[in-house]
C-alpha cells in the first residue's frame, strides 16, 4: 500500500454514454486507463519528467525518464488505472525488502530495488507508480533473439551458469523476506545495464539506439541495451535483475491462490489448482528457468498453451508424469478431474505411444547440454535440478539450501 493509500478505482466505462456500442466503450475505456506521455509531461510536481517507453506489460507501463532531483535517470513503473491492487501489492513487498533483515545477501543485488513511489492524478482516476533503476533487456528476449534462434551461437555457459546462480540468489533474497515471488519466468529477469547511463544526456541516449531519434514517447518501447548481444559481451560482466513483484505474496509459506506463473513455468500444484501454492512453486520454475537458461530449451512447453483450458492442463500433466515418474498421492484426485486415467501406482492407465513421450528428465537435459559442461558437472547439475523438479512441492529443497549444493560450490564459476 502506499503511504496507507488505495486510490478508489473508477471504472471509466460508467462515465461514458450509454448509447456506445459495447466495444466502442471497452476500446475507449482501456485507452483512457493506458498512461501516455505527452512532450514536457512531468511526474510528481515536476521531479521526473519522463521521455521514452522501456517496456510494456499486462498492468503498466515502463517509462525512461529524467530524475530533475538527483540527477538520475530512473525507471518508472505506471500502473494501469485498474490496476492499482497489483502496484499496490508490488510496492508492499518492495517495502518489506527495503525494512528486510538480511545484511549482506548476495540476492540483494539482483532484485529490482524501490527508489520512490507515488500517485500520479488524471481526472478520471489514479495511477500508482513507482521508481527504479533503468534495466536493459529480458533474458527471455536474450536467449530468443540474441543466442540460438537468429543463427547465432547458443549463450556462453559461463554466462548461463552466472545468470542461474544469480537468479537463485535473488529468489533465496526474496524467500528470506518472508516473500513469495510468484511470477518467476526469464522474461521477469533484466539484465542490468553495463554502462553508466547517467553520464550520457538524452540526446546521447537516444543516439547509442540503432532506430534512431523519433523513439521518443513513440508506443514501441526499446531496451536500453539494444546492440549488446551476450555472445559478445563479456559473460563475467552480465548481472540479472529479478523484477515485477505484481504477483508476490506474504508470508511466502502460506498457501495462495495469487499468483501469474506463465503456463511453461508453472507447477504441478498451480496447473492443478491445488489451492495449496506456496514458496515452493517459485522453486519449481526456478528449475524451469534454470533449464531453460542452461540449454536454451523449455523443459515443459505443452504445444496447446491456451490459457484456462483443460486440454493443456492435462497435456502438461501427462509430460510432467513422463518425465518425472508417478504422480503422488496428493494430486491423483486433481487428475480424475481432468479426465486423466491413473493405475493405483500413479501412472498413466492409457500413456502416449513411446515415441510421442516426453524424455525422462535426465535423458532429455543430455541431449541439450552445453558443450563445456564437464562429466562431473553434468551429475552434480542433474542432481540438483532433481531437487526443484519434484511433483512434491513439501521435497522440494529450498533456495537456501540449494545454495549450499555442489553444483554451486565445486564449479568454477565467474559470478
Ligand atoms: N526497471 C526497468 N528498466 C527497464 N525496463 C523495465 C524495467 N522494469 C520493467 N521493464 C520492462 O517493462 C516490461 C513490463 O514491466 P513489468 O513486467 O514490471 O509490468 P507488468 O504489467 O507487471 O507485466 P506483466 O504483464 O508481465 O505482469 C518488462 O517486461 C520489461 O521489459
């Protein structure tokens, strides 16, 4: 909450006539709820005066802008303005980072850090907003555009070993505050930028982007790292940022039903809604994450990812039991209801053809791993991503725990 503060949410559709068809009165609704920037727009009494999109999201918008105080450049996150419980959730558990107890955590370091919030007025309503450092792109994008995909080289191991040691940092980070992240996916990984941008003036900015000057509040929003691929920077040099608490939720260990894990990264318990979604599905997409990092390859992706449908529901299973063995006890009355057949033993009564399953996960990591993965390496790795991708969210381990395992302290490693 900010400063005790929930603006009242007004639906912008009451205020409109009634004799609009009903589309036309959505359209104008989400327009007129979407924050826009207009040339010499400033943001509270003046402070920031924003002049470039960095991002775009389900809830908010990203904006690049001038911090006239401190002689900055920030981030600012502005909140749609139905979107205020989700900012305001996401400012609560920033707060708690900030009050947290946790001196001299390495996680510290690679979650987004708040630097100021507030609301910003329209007449029609309020946006929350709140302030960070500017990052540069996501490693979903990354790993998508710059390794792999566009005929270039895969990303160094050193950099994916480094981005997955980090990001379990910022999870134990969060999970020591008592906080469960619960929107863990790379595209909620920034990498930081590696370069000082307050050094730079606007115009320079919008020069070192390859597209050129009319960027400016244009609707597209481009990284400020555009140009820097991984392959060609220094891998000892990339830091990940993990952002978007909008989904977060405390204490981290009690059961919710909030949270936003896109449908590759999430757990059994959340595909079956369960209701008893805890920390332990961050752990779990974690090791989604970590698989994907490290081989450039989902580890779940059901091919029918339509939200809400039970088809992809029961397909997800269906790879989740071939690649992990029996379903437990626990979730086997969740499956019935999906229409999917158990034996006693917890298999499949009618399982695909052989050729058609998805791989045992040991098998399935070594046909994708990394070329520079050493033997040893690839034991202590499949070991440990055992102890995340487990159908038990109570077996599997903790971040902090998984901290302590070797394959993130016997291997050399640059982070
Ligand atoms: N500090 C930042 N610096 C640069 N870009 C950022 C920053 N924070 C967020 N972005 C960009 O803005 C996008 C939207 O931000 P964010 O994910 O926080 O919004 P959201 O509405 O909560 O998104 P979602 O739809 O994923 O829930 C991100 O994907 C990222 O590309």
């Amino acid at each position: 909450m900010i400063d005790g503060v929930i603006p009242e949410t007004v639906e912008y559709e009451d205020l409109l006539p009634s004799a609009l068809e009903d589309s036309e009165r959505k359209a104008k609704a989400a327009a007129a709820r979407t924050f826009k920037v207009e040339p010499g727009d400033t943001l509270k009494d003046g402070r920031y005066r924003p002049f470039r999109k960095l991002g775009q999201g389900s809830y908010a918008s990203v904006w690049l802008a001038r911090d006239m105080e401190e002689s900055r450049y920030v981030a600012i996150k502005v909140g749609r303005m139905s979107s205020s419980s989700i900012l305001s959730n996401e400012i609560s558990s920033m707060k708690l980072l900030q009050e947290g107890q946790v001196p001299g955590h390495p996680g510290k370091d690679h979650v987004v850090e708040l630097l100021d919030q507030f609301i910003h007025e329209r007449p029609n309503g309020s946006h929350i907003c709140l302030v960070t450092n500017p990052l540069g792109r996501s490693l979903e994008t990354a790993l998508t555009f710059d390794c792999g995909k566009a005929g270039q080289e895969p990303a160094p191991y050193a950099f994916s070993r480094r981005a997955s040691i980090q990001t379990l940092q910022a999870l134990d980070y969060l999970h020591q505050h008592g906080i469960m992240h619960g929107d863990v996916h790379p595209g909620n990984l920034l990498l930081a930028l590696t370069h000082d941008i307050d050094k730079d003036t606007e115009t320079e900015i919008e020069a070192k982007n390859q597209r050129g000057n009319e960027l400016n509040l244009s609707d597209e929003p481009y990284w400020l790292d555009e140009g820097i691929y991984i392959p060609e920077s220094d891998p000892t040099n990339a830091n990940v940022i993990l952002v978007d608490l909008g989904a977060s939720n405390h204490p981290a260990d009690v059961p919710s039903r909030k949270y936003a894990y896109p449908i590759p990264y999430r757990a059994p318990e959340v595909v079956m809604d369960t209701g008893n979604v805890t920390c332990k599905a961050d752990i779990w997409a974690l090791g989604c994450v970590i698989f994907r990092i490290i081989t450039d390859i989902p580890l779940f992706a059901p091919e029918d990812c339509c939200w809400g449908m039970n088809e992809t529901e029961r397909e997800q299973m269906v790879m989740f039991i071939d690649r992990l063995g029996p379903v437990p006890e626990y979730l086997r009355s969740a499956c019935k209801d999906l229409d999917l057949n158990l034996t006693s033993d917890g298999i499949l009564v009618d399982p695909l053809p052989e050729d058609e399953r998805a791989e045992p996960l040991a098998k399935f990591f070594m046909e994708y791993k990394p070329e520079d993965m050493g033997e040893e390496e690839i034991t202590a790795f499949i070991e440990f991503l055992g102890l995340m991708i487990r159908f038990d969210p109570d077996e599997r381990s903790s971040a902090q725990d998984l901290l302590q395992h070797r394959w993130i302290t016997d291997f050399s490693v640059c982070s």
